[in-house]
C-alpha cells in the first residue's frame, strides 16, 4: 500500500511549518541583540559548513541506498545505509563540537535572545538528525538480519523521505543563522 | 431607575463614535438573525412532516442562482461595515504625531502608576484630567501585560513591556469615570481599577499644584513614629514620600495618599478606619496583592496612619 | 489507490490480537477505530463534567457581587483549567472520536489507515489530560495563567508554580496526538474510500473531517513550537517571552493566535458536518448546495490561517496591520453565511421530523448564527476596542462553542447512539435535555452580552456593585445552574438507553450514508458487503431504485 509514503509526506509538510515557526523566532530576535554574543560574534561558518558537506553527502548516499534496493543489490544498500548513518554521525558529531565550543565561551541558551533561539533551533534540528540516525541504524541492522531484499520496501523509503527533509531543514537553517550573518 | 454603564453611557467624542458604530452594527447584525429566525419560524410550521404521509418530498438538490446571492448579499454587508469600520478608527484613534505625551499611565501588578512628565506630578489609581481637553497618554508595563480601559471614555488599550502604545484621552464633562484592567494579569486581575477624575481647567490646574507640594515630614507625636516606623519597617523599599529617604517605585508613591479616593487601587474607600484594616492585613482585603502582611502591631499601624494621614 | 480494490479495502496483514471478544483487555489493546472512538467519547464525557462543575464554581463566586465563596487564586487556575479542559479535552477530542469512529464507516473502509497510530493518539489525549491535571496536586495547584498563557504572566518570575510546566507538557502531549489522528484521517479519506465513493460523493461530515484535519497537522506545529519555547523559558531559563531579558511578550501572542483562531474552525467545522449530516435525513431532502457547503470549508480553512491577529486589537499593532485582519475577519463571515443559509434551503420544502438530534440541530443553526454575527461585530476594530476581553467576548464565543459545536454534539451524540450501541436514546429525556438546555444556555450567556458592553472585563473573581451587575450575573448564574441540571438529564438519558433503550436496527433514522448500512453496534470487520456507491446517498438509491441521485453515474466494481 502506498499509504505509509502519503503519511510521511504529510507528516514532513506538518514538522515543516514547527521548523518555520522556530526560523521566525531567530528571524524576529536577529538584529534585536542589545548586548552578549551574536552569531556575527560567536560562529564559525566555514567549520560548520564543511560538517554541513557531510549532512549533505549524506543525501545522496542514502538515495545510492534506494537506488541498490530497487536494483535488489542488498550489499550495496547495506553498505550504502552504513556511509549514510557514519556521514550522520560525524554531522552530529560537528554540531555537538561547536556547542560545546560556545558553552566554553558560557554561550548557553539562557544567556540572550541569539542563544536563545540559536540553541532551540539547532537544538530540535539536532534531535531530528538523531531520530534519523536511530531509525538508519535500526534499518541497518535489520538489512543485516536479511530484511529489505527488494525491489521495494516502505521503511526504506519512508525513511528516505525523512532524512532528505532533515537534510532539506538544515540547508535552510544554515542559511538563515550563516550565510545572512557572514556572506551577505 | 439606575443609569446603565459602559456603551450606554458614552462620555467623550470617541466613545460616542464607538459607541454609535457598535450600537448600530448589533442592531443591523440582530435583524440578520431575526430574518433568519423568521425562516426557521416559518419551516418550523410549515414543513413539518404529517406523520400519516408516507411520500417523500420533492428532492432539491440545490440552485446556483441562490447560492450566487446569497454569496453577494453578505459581501455588500462586509464591505459596508469594513467602511465604517475604517471611518471611525480616524475618529477614535487620531494620529499621535510628534506630540510628547501629556500622561504615562503604567501598568504593575495590580495597580496603575500615573506620571504627568510636563509637571512631574506622579500618582496612582487616580488619573485627573481636564474635561474637555485631549491628552496624549503613552501606556506602558512594567511586569505583565495589562490593559488600560475606561468603558464610558472609550477605546482599551494594552498596556505591554518593551511595547510602549498611545492613546487620546478626553472626556467630555466633568465627572468619576470608573475603568478596570482588561487583560488578565494574575491573581488580583480583578482590583486593578482605574479611577478617572475629570475636572474643570481650573480644579486640575489646582489639583496638580497640591501634587507638587512636598508635606513636611512630622517629628513628633504619634505621626512622628509613624514617620520612624515607615523608614524602618521596609516599607520604603517600596514606596516613595517624597522628601523623606523613601523612593522607591514598586508600590504606589504615598505622598498624597490623602487626596485619593481609595485603597489598593480601588479595593477600599480611602479613610484613616480602612487604612487601619489595610495596613493590618493588606492580604485580606487583596489576596495575592504583592503588599505583604508586615506584621505590624495595632499600635505601629495607627502610627502609620496618622503619619500618611498628617501628609498634606 | 487503484479502482481494483476488493469491496472492502483489506489491511496487507492481520491486526494484532483484534478478536470479538478480549473482554476488559480491549479497553486497553485494541486498535479497532470503532473502540477507540467511543473510548474518545467516554473520556471526552468525563472531561465534560469536570469543565462543567469547574464553571458551576466560578458562576457561584460570581452570582452576587464581592462574594467570598473561592479564593483568587483557585478562581484563575478554575478558568485555566475550564478553558483548556473544554476546548482540548472536551470538543476537539469528542469530534475526533467521533470522526474516528465514522469516518470508515462513511467511506465503506475496514478501519482507518493506522489502526495502531489512532490507539497512540487516543492515549497521548487520555495522558495529556491526566499530566494537566494532575498539577492540581503539586504544591502551588494547576495553571492559572488563563487558557492562552500569555507571556510573560506565564513565564518566570510572574509564575513560579508548577502549573503552567504540567499545562505545556500535557498539550504538548495533546498535539501530537491531534497530529497523529490528522494525518490518519486524510490518508484515510484519501486513500481507503470504497469504489464509486468519489470525492464529490464523500458525506459532508468526512468533507469537514478532512478540511478540519489539514488544519489540524498545519497549525498544531505552531502551538507546539510554542510550547517548546515556553518550556525551555521556564526549564532552562531561555528569553523567547521574557521582555526583561530581550524576549518579546508580542512573539507568544503571535504564535498562540496563528494556532488559536484555525484552532476555533477545528472546533466548529466537524460541528458543521454533523449538521450537514443531521438536517437532510430529518427534513428527508438531500444537502442543498453539497459543492457549496463543502466549498465554503475549504474556504473557511484556507482563510482561518490569516486572520489570527483579530485577537490582538488591543496589542497596538499599528493601523494598516488591523485594518487587514479585520476585513480577512469579516471575510470568513460569507462562507459561513453561505452554509447556514443552505441549512435553512435543506429544511425549506422537507417533511420535517422533529426528533431529538433535529431539535439541536434547528436550534444550532439560531443559536450558532446569533454567535456568528456578534463574531462579524467583533471583525470590526473599534468594536472590537470597545468588548474585547470583556464579557461580550464570554457570551460570543459560547454562543460560538456551546451553541454551536455542543449542541451539534448533542445532535450527533442522539443521532448515531442507535449506532454506536444498537439502541435508541428516549425521546422523552431527549426532549427534557433539549428544552432545558435551550433554556439554561440562553440565561447564562446572553445577559453576559450586556455586562461586557457595560463594562465588566473576563477573568475578574470578583466585581463591584455597579448597577445591574449584581442582578444580571445572578440571571447567569441561575442559567448556569439549569444547564448543569441539563447535562444531568443527557448522561441519565445515555445510561438508560444504552441498557433499555429500544432496539433500533440497522437503520433506524432511515438515512442514506453508509454507516447505517452496517449492522447496530457494527461487527468488528464493519460490513458484510458494502452497498454500491453509485451516488451521494447509497442508502436513497438502494431504496428508490426508479430515482436514483446520479441516474447517470457509471457503476464501479
């Protein structure tokens, strides 16, 4: 049946306006910072954005991971499901560098309005990344058990679907919070 | 037979506006459902099935020549009232310009501060103004959002932080126009009450020279403990006499506790009996209110009332 | 989906451990769309009476002026909570239960798409409401910020309580059960419907379900984005609310109202299709204007999304801004005119049966039409300057969702209970809850019309002795009591009728959607066989074969 696609299709366009309700927030605080750090002040878009190069790679291995479904080359899908979740991890793993980076700086999200929303809206970025990571690694492992020999599988596909959103979310994200503080 | 408050009773120029556009689109809107109540009236007799009638009705299954009026028809009704809605908004709500305000009225919890900047007069609960005379009030808040509202002067306004709003205040006689907050803003939402006190140019100019004097403060007598006790029992860490060392502003400036017309901000008729009771247990007359009980005994509270009493 | 499908759509694999009869396990375990609907009911009854007696309280306190009966205190958490029990736990779930449990049955399918996701969103709504309240047990008590917990009342230092971190988390909860059930019911609706049961022959009441269900999963994320905010406000000291800190006490009203007012056609429009449904089967016509009434949802839905700042005339938001919402306001006022005069158009030239559920549905469409033009009034700005949070606004929208959404409840509740149970509800007790409630529901709520233009502001524990107040509050009050004594009526009338009412059969309205083609209570698969879809009315053209709706329409197997 084709419903489980339907669903997650809606269920995307639905956390999609949570997403655009968190940017608003950043959008309408930025500018508004009368004193403490800013993103001009305390970010680094180019480490960020080569971490960000991972998330997006990420994309396209687990579209590769499709592509071998449908081909029913379960190795490849398997090791393609594998690039995708270490792709994910090293992500997480950047974000998690630079938080830890600006608490150092005592950065927190109770310290102005920027960290506020910045920590808020990376913050449930980061949780979504994560949930994609558990339900990769979840399809890994039952890839691994001999599940997912194709040609089609709604898991696979439902939570393709998912991640290519995450992914879309962060192109966003990054845009707002890096490329309007530092390259316009 | 008593006088109906609020919309009924409207006392300035911009209430009346509002009050006649509100009057007016009630009136037109309940001939909407009285139309629409006569139908059902109608139906309700004519259409009742015959319990002996086995024949369904005719099946209609619809008509786009109705459906097209009866779409048009509330549009004209819309159009008219958005008309007249942007009509009086340029009554009600003229344009502040590059005037300086005339009043700051200031939202706490749960009392109003009223400052006069041009004079320096600063006040509470009670907001005289000349009849007749449009000022410029800036609406602020210092903790939550209230909302300023006088029913039989005119329009409310919210009164936000870190949003300041402005608002014309007139009102056409002389006269008490009693208003309220209007946005819910804690336990003692429902005391807040404002008191406007509309007089003639001659009795406000008065009144704003008695608001200026600064009362000598009493040495002796029971007074002059109060005036002891006042300092020392924390009461001036939140209240300002002016010319003692008390200056703060969390509760209401005292100075002329005296020229007002009630307690806690409207809670109790101001007279030294009630300023007794309040003093004793503020919490019973205002439960929640941030005034704690001081634990005073009887005879500190009399000396504290004789000493706001002795303030003139 | 493709035409080919059998009769009835088939899930690929078998439920789990879904049999006849698992006795009190089914309570818990079943997935079942028909349980799980009247599991909805049930908790939503009881949330009912809770919300009830709440207001019972608060009218006594405010029956006579300076009265002394509750606290300030347990005054404000009484209208948070009565507030938000009512419109989250009461109508939004009581339309959701019983779209859950009809709209498969509308559309001739098995179950709905995610049998064990519509389990999940019924127990998040059962934990939500057990998580809100239970803050009445905390130390400081439940929330008492007001159902809209502005900011920054609602935030650090001005609400040190507990209250408002119960009250997040359990709408929270809530949301993401309303999400869930949306997106179920549009694959639903999209994707299971019956051969021939097209989408311009769904009944009305799945139209509404499905517009009310877009609302749902495009405005819930706002309130829960929101809630996010407020919760890491008060948990971890974050500044989105907090003005004192660089937050803005605008942004929350914002985000509430861009949920809260679609949030308000999530209440009313399933309303509208159990009166969509009702009218036509008692006047014995079909719906005049179907593409109309289901059109002007859709055109209500899209315009509830811009329209939210009418709530903040007050807030200082500059000409221009006003001027827009107020007119968008205004608009919403030609769709919905455009359906109640196609109620009236249904009932004009019908063989009208006056039973129960038509009762409430006739006094829907007057008491409903009375809270829509005081709405119209309201669109306007400086009318809107004039009664805003004063009691005008109390008596408008109970007009709105009491003699509106609740009383088409009730005439829904009457009019599919021989379903739901296989009997009959009496007409007698019926009739007793109808006068009653007409009576109780007009005293309390319409003299609040004339205390808000008077002067009297919401939320107030306590009033002083203008003229008349004290006079037309205790008017309120006796109206309160007397629809107290109407509740009690209809849950005496369920409990009686649901053991000794009289056996209704399949059919017992003789109506023509295809719920009453299964059998009463429906077996567990729903139907045997599912009748042709060959119209509208599947029933009708079973049973006038020689005048058939559509006598054109191509028969799909």
């Amino acid at each position: 049946m084709a419903d489980n696609k339907m669903l997650i299709k809606f269920f995307v366009a639905s956390e999609s306006i949570f997403f655009i309700m968190l940017i608003l927030a950043y959008v309408n605080f930025k500018g508004t910072v009368v004193d403490g750090p800013t993103a001009e002040s305390s970010l680094n878009p180019y480490v960020t954005g080569i971490f960000s190069l991972f998330l997006l790679a990420s994309s396209f291995t687990i579209w590769l991971a499709g592509k071998s479904l449908r081909a029913k080359n379960h190795t490849m899908m398997k090791v393609w499901l594998l690039v995708t979740i270490v792709l994910g991890a090293i992500f997480i793993f950047g974000q998690g560098r630079e938080w830890a980076g600006l608490i150092e700086q005592n950065i927190t999200i109770s310290r102005n309005v920027f960290g506020t929303t910045f920590f808020t809206l990376t913050g449930f970025h980061g949780f979504h990344v994560c949930v994609g990571l558990i339900m990769l690694s979840i399809l890994l492992g039952l890839a691994l058990f001999g599940d997912f020999k194709g040609p089609r599988s709604d898991g696979v596909e439902v939570i393709s679907i998912y991640w290519h959103f995450v992914d879309g979310v962060w192109i966003v994200v990054y845009s707002v919070i890096y490329v309007w503080a530092f390259f316009l | 037979m008593e006088k109906l408050g609020g919309i009924f009773n409207p006392s300035s120029p911009e209430m009346e506006a509002l009050s006649s556009l509100t009057l007016y689109t009630i009136v037109t809107t309940v001939g909407i459902l009285l139309l629409i109540v006569a139908a059902m009236i109608y139906i309700i007799i004519a259409y009742r099935k015959n319990p002996d009638d086995n024949q369904e009705p005719y099946q209609n299954f619809g008509n786009l020549n109705l459906e097209i009026v009866w779409t048009l028809i509330p549009c004209a009704i819309v159009a008219v009232l958005f008309l007249l809605t942007c009509n009086t908004m340029k009554v009600v709500d003229p344009p502040v310009g590059d005037h300086e305000p005339d009043i700051i009225i200031i939202g706490h919890q749960w009392w109003w501060e009223i400052r006069y900047p041009k004079s320096g007069v600063i006040t509470a609960n009670e907001l005289h103004i000349p009849a007749g005379k449009y000022l410029l009030a800036r609406i602020e808040s210092v903790d939550v959002i209230h909302d300023f509202w006088v029913p039989e002067l005119g329009r409310k306004i919210d009164a936000i932080p870190g949003h300041p709003n402005h608002m014309w205040i007139v009102a056409g006689e002389p006269g008490l126009y009693i208003g309220a907050c209007a946005e819910f803003c804690g336990a003692q939402h429902a005391n807040m009450h404002i008191r406007v006190i509309a007089e003639t140019e001659e009795e406000f100019k008065e009144w704003e020279k008695q608001e200026l004097v600064i009362p000598p403060t009493p040495r002796t007598g029971l007074a002059g403990n109060g005036a002891k006790l006042f300092q020392e029992k924390a009461c001036m860490n939140c209240h300002t006499i002016m010319g003692t060392a008390a200056a703060a502003r969390v509760g209401p400036n005292l100075t002329h506790l005296n020229d007002r017309q009630t307690i806690g901000a409207g809670v109790l008729t101001n007279t030294p009996e009630n300023l007794n009771k309040w003093l004793t247990n503020p919490q019973k007359y205002k439960q929640g209110s941030l005034m704690p009980n001081m634990k005073l005994s009887p005879t500190e509270v009399e000396a504290i009332v004789a000493y706001l009493e002795a303030l003139k | 989906m493709s035409r080919r499908l059998p009769l009835v759509p088939e899930n690929t694999e078998p439920l789990p451990s879904l049999k006849e009869n698992q006795g009190m396990l089914a309570w818990v375990s079943s997935v079942d769309h028909k349980q799980i609907g009247l599991m909805y009911l049930m908790v939503t009854m009881v949330f009912f009476v809770v919300g009830g007696l709440e207001a019972l309280l608060m009218r006594i306190q405010l029956s006579q002026p300076e009265f002394n009966f509750i606290s300030p205190e347990v005054y404000n958490q009484l209208f948070t909570m009565h507030g938000t029990t009512m419109i989250f736990f009461v109508v939004m779930p009581f339309l959701i239960g019983v779209g859950v449990y009809l709209v498969p049955l509308m559309i001739g399918a098995r179950d709905m798409a995610f049998p064990r996701l519509n389990a999940l969103s019924f127990w998040l709504v059962v934990f939500g409401g057990i998580l809100i309240y239970y803050s009445f047990l905390t130390q400081s008590g439940a929330p008492d910020m007001g159902w809209f917990a502005y900011s920054p009342l609602s935030e650090k230092p001005f609400s040190l309580n507990k209250g408002p971190t119960y009250w997040a988390l359990g709408l929270l909860a809530t949301g993401i059960s309303s999400v869930a059930s949306g997106l179920n019911n549009i694959v639903t609706i999209l994707t299971m419907r019956t051969p021939g049961m097209t989408m311009r022959r769904i009944p009305l009441f799945v139209w509404m379900i499905l517009v009310t269900s877009f609302l749902l999963i495009f405005v819930i994320p706002i309130i829960a984005s929101a809630f996010a905010m407020m919760l890491l406000d008060r948990l971890l000291e974050a500044t989105f609310f907090t003005p004192a800190h660089g937050g803005s006490a605008i942004l929350w009203q914002h985000f509430f109202w861009g949920f809260g007012h679609p949030e308000v056609y999530i209440l009313i429009l399933p309303a509208f299709g159990i009166i969509s449904e009702v009218i036509p089967v008692f006047s014995r016509k079909p719906i005049f204007g179907y593409e109309f009434v289901a059109g002007s949802t859709v055109a209500i839905g899209l315009l509830s999304l811009g329209v939210w700042a009418h709530h903040m005339f007050a807030v200082g938001l500059g000409d221009v801004t006003n001027l827009y919402f107020s007119l968008a306001s205004m608009l919403i006022a030609i769709p919905t005119g455009v359906k109640v005069l196609n109620w009236v158009a249904t009932m004009w030239g019908g063989k009208i049966i006056f039973a129960t559920p038509m009762l409430f549905a006739t006094a829907f469409i007057i008491e409903f039409v009375m809270g829509g033009i005081t709405g119209v009034a309201i669109a306007s700005v400086p009318i809107d300057w004039v009664v805003t949070d004063s009691y005008f606004i109390v008596a408008h929208f109970h007009y709105v969702l009491y003699g509106g959404s609740m009383f088409a409840i009730f005439a829904g509740v009457y009019y599919w209970f021989p379903k739901f149970t296989g009997r009959m509800m009496s007409e007698t007790l019926g009739k007793w809850h109808f006068w009653l409630t007409i009576i109780g529901f007009n005293m309390t709520f319409f003299v609040q019309h004339f205390l808000g233009v008077m002067g009297m502001p919401r939320r107030i524990y306590t009033y002083q002795d203008f003229p008349y107040w004290g006079s037309m509050n205790l008017i309120s009050t006796i109206g309160a009591v007397v629809l107290a004594l109407s509740v009690l009526v209809f849950m005496w009338n369920v409990h009686v009728s649901r053991k000794r009412g009289k056996k209704a059969g399949n059919n017992p309205w003789d109506a023509w959607t295809l719920e009453w083609a299964a059998a009463s209570p429906p077996a567990v698969h729903n139907f045997d066989l599912v009748p042709p879809v060959r119209g509208r009315r599947p029933l009708w053209d079973l049973a006038h074969p020689e005048q058939p709706d559509e006598p054109n329409a191509k028969v799909v197997d």
